[in-house]
C-alpha cells in the first residue's frame, strides 16, 4: 500500500460498515512492512483511538508482521496456538500439500485474544478487547485480501463491535443527478443542506453524474430516518426529474426498470461511443429482457450496410449530424424492430476535430413511435471522459423518454 | 478522505513521483479537519520522516485547518501576506467578483516558508526547509483538487526536492501478461526475480491480465537500468509470447499496433460481452484506422439478421456454442470486409447458466483467410470479472493471430 499501483479499497469498505454502527473513523494510517515502525503506529493509534483496526500482515512470510508488532506495543505475548496449527496442517493435507514450517506463525495468538476463523484464506483474524493504556479498547486484527477481510468482517466482528458500543442510529439516502453541472447543482442545493447542519452531506461528480449523500446520526432509527428523507425530499422538489435515482441505483438499473415497466425493447448504434452504451446497458443482469442490441459502426460504410444511414446523407452532412445521429436511431430501430432506437455520433478526440466539428461535439438521437428528437452537446474532456459523458446522455434521454 | 466515498489517488501520484527522485515513502495518515487531530499528526511526521507533505485542506472555509496545524506543530506563527492578499483579490476581481473576507486565510504563510503560486486554484501551496525538532526537514503544503496538486508537485515542489537531497538512480520496467493464472506466473517467475535481491518486484493481477512491476536503485542511471532489463528479459524468456507489452502499453493498444503493422482492419460480434470488447478496442484513439465496427448481438433474431448465423444452427447448437461463435466471427466478418473478424457467445451471469453450460462458459472465435480458430474457457467470478475476461481473451487471440 506504499506502492503506486495499489488503490485503497478496503479502508473504504470497513469505514462504511463503521458508520452505520455508528463508529466515526478519525484516522487511517498505512505503514510498510517494519516491526519498529507498526508498533510505534499500533501505540500512536492506542492513544489516539478507542477502536483499532489492523488490516494485512498476517500472513506466513517474514514480511508479515503485524501480530508481532501489536503485541509489542500492547506489552503482552505472542502464544502459538496448536489447534490452529493443526487446522492449518490439515488445510494443506485436504489439498495434498505438507505445511511448510513458516506456516505455523499464522498460529500465533496476541496474549488474551479471541481467534477469527478465516473461511477463505490461511491467516485467521484476532479479536481483543480489555484494558489497554489506561483504557478500555477493541483491537482486531484482519487479513488484507478484500474478499478475506470483508468475510471475517460481517462473520466475526461486526455483532462484536455492536454488542459493546451504544447504540447509535445512523440513516442514509443517496440521490443521483443526471446530466447537471456540478456546480449548477450545488448552487441550487446548498441553500437546502445547509439548512440540515445535523445532516452531512457529500457531492460527488463524475462525467455526467452527480451523487449526493446523505446521512444523518439521531438516538432512534426513526429520528434519524426522517431527516435524510426530509433533506433529500427538498432536494428532489429543488431538482426535479434530474433526479434519476431515489435509493443509490445506478442509471443503467434504471433504465432497465423503465423499459420493462413499459414493455419495451432497446437497440443502438454508436460510432463515436464504440459500443460503451451497449456495454452499460449490458452490464445488468437479465438485460436480455429489454435490450435486443445493436451496431457499432465507426466506418462510414457500416453506417449504411448496419444502420441503414443513406450513403448521400453522410456524404451530404458529415458522419457527425443531427442528421446522420437521427438516421442512426431510427435505422437501428427499424432493422431489430425494438420500440426504441438509440444513434449517437461525435467527435471524442484527441484527433479528428475541426473548427466547425470540435473534439466534444457529439449529437444523440432516440427514435420511437412518437418520433426522433436529437440532442447536441459540447463535451469537455479527453477521450475517455468525453464517450462517458455522450453514453450517460443517451441514457438519460432513453429514461426521460420512458417516463 | 475518511467517508466511504472518496478513493485515495493523490497519494499514489505523489508515491511514484517520490520513488522517481529515490524518495521512499514509509507513511500516510488520513485525519480529519480537526485541529488537535491534524498537530498530532505533524508532531509524529516530524519525530518519524525527513520529508512531510501535506496535501488539501488550505481552501478558505472554516475546515481548511492545514496552515495554523503545521504552524503550532513546527511551534512558528503564521503571517498574513498582502501580496498573496492582493492577487487573490485580482483573481476575484478579473472574474467580476467580490473576494468574501474568508478567502484572506489563504493568504496566511507559515513562518519562514516560501509561497507555491498555484496557476489552476486559489490556495497557493507553501515550502519549508530547515531544523524543526532538531533535525533538518522538508516541508510541503499542497492543495487537495488532484489537477491542482499535481501541477503545483511538477512546477515548483520536484526541482526542490532534486536540489536538496543526494541524487539516488531509479529504473522501472513493466511487463504485461495476459491469460495466465497469476499462482503459474508467480511459481514460474518467483525463482528468476528471487536471484534479484536488488530488484523490487511487484505482481498485480486483474481479469485475464498480470503486470509484473520491477524497480531498481542504483549509483548510476545505467546500473539501475541494466538490473531492471536483466531480470525483465529473464522473465521474458520464460513466459515467452504470453508477454504483450514491454513497456507498458496496454492491451488494446498493442493489438492496435499489431493491426496497423499488419494492415489489416478488424470487426467483431459479441453476445456475452455486449459492446465490451468494441469499447476497448475503440477507447484508443485513432483505432478508426482499423477498427470498422461490428454487431452487439444479444437477442439470437440479430445474430442471424446482422451477423448472418443461420437460425437453424441456433437452434442445432444453442446460441452458446462453438458453432455459433466461429458463425459470428465469419459472418462480422464477411459483412464488414474485414480482414479479422470475432465471433464471442457465452453465459456472463449471474442467471442463465445450466448444467450443460454453466455461468462462466465462453466461446471465443477469430476468422481469418486461414480459417476460424475457437477457444472455449470458463471462466470464475462474478458478471462483470466473466465479461473482462471474455474481452481480454479475444484480444489476446487477435494479438497472436497477427504475431
């Protein structure tokens, strides 16, 4: 974790289950693989904390040091535990392999601690809690593969943690905000959250999207449960139908909602998109219900062969039209016979603009019985953030279409 | 940074920037906007490291609490700076807005500590160096938005870093591999990268996908370099053309490159995937100039009507079949003019499996003018890990097709 490659995931993971025990996590701290170094962090923590958390460390390898270094800054021994031994002896033999000796250290317990049984990994987790600095503490222990520490975590420790602390009550709701500017939607917010100073509130932006969190801590779940709804009730009515999600779905689940609700089917052509559209409609299981498919046409020549856009249109307007954009829904709907038929065309960059047709410009089309309407935008962005923000657009207009 | 929501990335940014310089980094700490909380940590870092880099809380709201922490840890005072005042309020003013009081705090300089001018944001970062705590210290302040710590990093915080500590050699080499189980590219690779005890060796996998990172420090530039191609061509050697990339690139882009090189354009039909493998193959830019398109085929009327499966080999074989992938790849083919194309058909998940062909089973097929080759794998893990790998697999198979 002191590497470049690695991103921070189970850090996150352990402060959403915090929290909604009602635990605030004050500090995170990553420290690399040096005995004097963990225990020096194990005592800051101590002091600083009342829950202490370890995660990774506890495997055969001699870089695997944090049973040693907690027991060291806890002042008490490290117990090689046979019946863990053998449990991991006979782990190996199930498999057909003999234990090697450095194995056996997994076995070994911090003074007074409860062992964690692991189901998916070699390294069980350790549990303690008592008098520790002067203080009553809870030190846990947990492997650092996500898939390990997140089972340990709601098997082992979470009715641990909940059967010592008081009970808090803590309610959250996340709304979702389609095609709004960050700073449009804040500026249209703020003056509602604001006046909710026991909610918090985080925004978060990505190309397209907005989410906004909300939580609220109160001494009855009920308490707490009606302010969050109450603050994101007034940020509906502020926002209206930007708000595509009410409950942290994501758009693509929604979409699919509307299309079965309404007993219909989708297909799409993109060029300047490449099929992220279809991908995200298909990233949901049971899509085939609703959605039927689709061309990807990044030649002019597919255009027509799949989409059945006129040679001459393209040549008359550019492959980048509302024109061509327009063609593309409706042929794509008329060849898989969907209900709906979605065309997007642009210029995602780097290459390939123009003064009259910049990197960003993308046209979006959705065709129905009712007729095509056709969206221009001017994406900012690279590449990759430009077919994120056109892909979102589509789905937006296929939802606000269904609704 | 201490919600659920926020991935950390600056601190891998700053991570490999440090190594570049031969800075290591031994801790992070992640504290919340309060006071005592933030000294504390100072305190440690000046007692622990000789370099400390503060990143974000230097805005102007009431939270920002950096400066006055770093203040009352290094035990000096802040000052007011009018110059920095009268630049924030032109900044303010060439935008036709009145600068609020609370955005003077910005203004407030650490005693002895030079001004950073940040060219994208209003807080400007700040620099110290000298004794603090009896010992000489590197001292960085840093804004919190990634595009504004970045160019602050680049432009004023390397070159002084470079100047002040004793030149150190770094070289890094990644090597990519794709489709091999990460358990037989470790066994196979841990006994050559063991014999480079001088040479950090990092293993991630993803989906289908093994990055082989290996770093080395050395007195010479050259040195560094020769440790690192040494144990890189000895893994080379064994894993033989399961290496992609020697540098780097990405998987999509050396299939690019094999296209380019061979002349040859490429269309493909997907079922399973559903636009996974046209997206990765068109997330680079300029993949216009062998990339024509292709079908997204998810209902069986479309693989007939767009791909030209004929209905009754459906029926014969089931839509998830060999048959059916290697008619897919033909036909994307043969109605694209193409000189490869790819047929993918399977069962992503989480329903729809059975017996016969359970969750996981995918057919993977390349035409060519010598004959359509198929490959049948079942892959683990959930939908969205089963449609990577199904992608990645058919770039893979194209890759070795043009070799």
């Amino acid at each position: 974790m002191l590497t470049p490659y690695r991103m921070d995931t189970n850090s996150l993971y352990l402060t959403e289950q915090l929290n909604l025990l009602g635990i605030e996590v004050i500090f995170k701290s990553i420290v690399g693989d040096n005995l004097p170094r963990i225990v020096a962090a194990a005592q800051h923590a101590l002091f600083r904390s009342d829950i202490l958390i370890f995660v990774g460390g506890l495997g055969p390898t001699e870089d695997d040091l944090t049973r040693e270094a907690v027991a060291e800054a806890l002042g008490v021994k490290l117990q090689r535990d046979p019946e863990i031994v053998r449990l991991l002896e006979e782990r190996f033999a199930s498999r057909g392999w003999k234990m090697t000796p450095n194995n056996a250290k997994q076995a070994d317990l911090i003074e007074g601690a409860t062992v964690l049984p692991n189901a998916n990994g070699t390294a069980p987790g350790q549990w303690l809690s008592g008098q520790f600095d002067g203080r009553e503490h809870m030190i846990v222990l947990l492997p650092g593969p996500p898939h390990e520490m997140r089972a340990l975590f709601e098997n082992e420790v979470q009715e641990r943690l909940r059967a010592k602390i008081p009970p808090a009550f803590l309610a959250t709701r996340t709304l979702r905000v389609a095609m709004l500017g960050e700073s449009l939607v804040d500026a249209r917010v703020s003056p509602i959250y604001k006046r909710f100073s026991d909610v918090e509130t985080t925004i978060l932006a990505g190309a397209g999207e907005i989410e906004l969190h909300f939580r609220s801590r109160a001494t009855t779940q009920e308490a707490a449960q009606r302010r969050v709804d109450e603050v994101a009730g007034s940020v509906e009515d502020e926002l209206e139908d930007a708000v595509y999600s009410r409950n942290g779905e994501s758009l693509e689940q929604i979409v699919g909602y509307w299309l079965q609700m309404r007993n219909a089917t989708l297909a799409v052509a993109e060029s300047c998109t490449g099929g992220l559209l279809a991908e995200r409609v298909t990233s949901i299981s049971g899509s085939s219900r609703y959605f039927l498919g689709g061309a990807v046409v990044y030649s002019n020549q597919l255009k027509t062969e799949l989409a059945g856009v006129p040679a001459e249109m393209i040549e008359r307007h550019g492959a980048v039209s509302r024109e061509v954009a327009a063609a593309l829904a409706e042929g794509i709907r008329y060849r898989c016979e969907s209900t709906l038929g979605v065309g997007i065309t642009g210029v995602a960059g780097p290459s390939g603009g123009t003064a009259e047709k910049p990197v960003g410009l993308v046209f979006h089309a959705v065709a129905s019985d009712a007729g095509t309407e056709v969206v221009q935008r001017n994406f900012p962005g690279d590449r990759k953030r430009i077919r994120r923000f056109a892909s979102t657009m589509a789905l937006d207009m296929i939802r606000k279409k269904l609704m």
